[in-house]
C-alpha cells in the first residue's frame, strides 16, 4: 500500500495542471465562503494556507513545467510576429520634445 501512495504521491505534486486546479479550486471555495457569511475561521485557514499553496503551485509550474512554444532563437521579439512585421525598432538618438 506504501508504494502505491508513493507513486500517486510522486505523479499528482509533479504535473503543474494539478497544482493549477487544486489553487484554483481553493481560491474559488474562499470566495464562495467569503460572499455566503461563512464562519471566519474557515476562512482565516484557507487565507493562512495560500502563501504556501502558491508557493507550492510556483515552484511546481517553474520546476515540472514544460514549455511548448516555439524558441525565440537568440533574440527578444513577439512570437506572433515575423521580424521583418516590427519595423525599425531601434530608438532614435534624440527624442523630438514638443513644447
């Protein structure tokens, strides 16, 4: 029994889509609490918990998470745009001031 705990374990805290729901899902049952006079103190728990539940759910997303656009190829731009689309984007060396 220890083993299959240990891999259910090892599977759900790695896949960023599950840290996603249960924040989620956490973040909309406070709500809903907060909104239907709820007791406080259920509240105050889940406000007390949620700096680690999005510590949890930032480390999970940067760490397992995996990135499927496409590269940028050494250089800064818009991935929805070609480069030759953007123009001269360098600034000019002295800015027109208007008085």
């Amino acid at each position: 029994m220890k083993f299959a705990i240990d891999k259910v374990n090892r599977v759900m805290f790695r896949k960023p889509i599950f840290a996603v729901i249960v924040v989620s899902i956490t973040l909309l049952v406070y709500c809903v609490l907060l909104n239907t006079n709820a007791p406080l103190s259920i509240s105050y728990f889940i406000f007390s918990i949620s700096p680690f539940l999005l510590i949890w759910l930032a480390y999970t997303v940067l760490r397992f998470g995996v990135y499927k656009g496409k590269d940028l190829e050494e250089e800064w731009g818009y991935q929805d745009k070609r480069k030759d689309e953007l123009g001269d984007v360098r600034f000019p060396k002295e800015l027109p001031i208007d008085y």
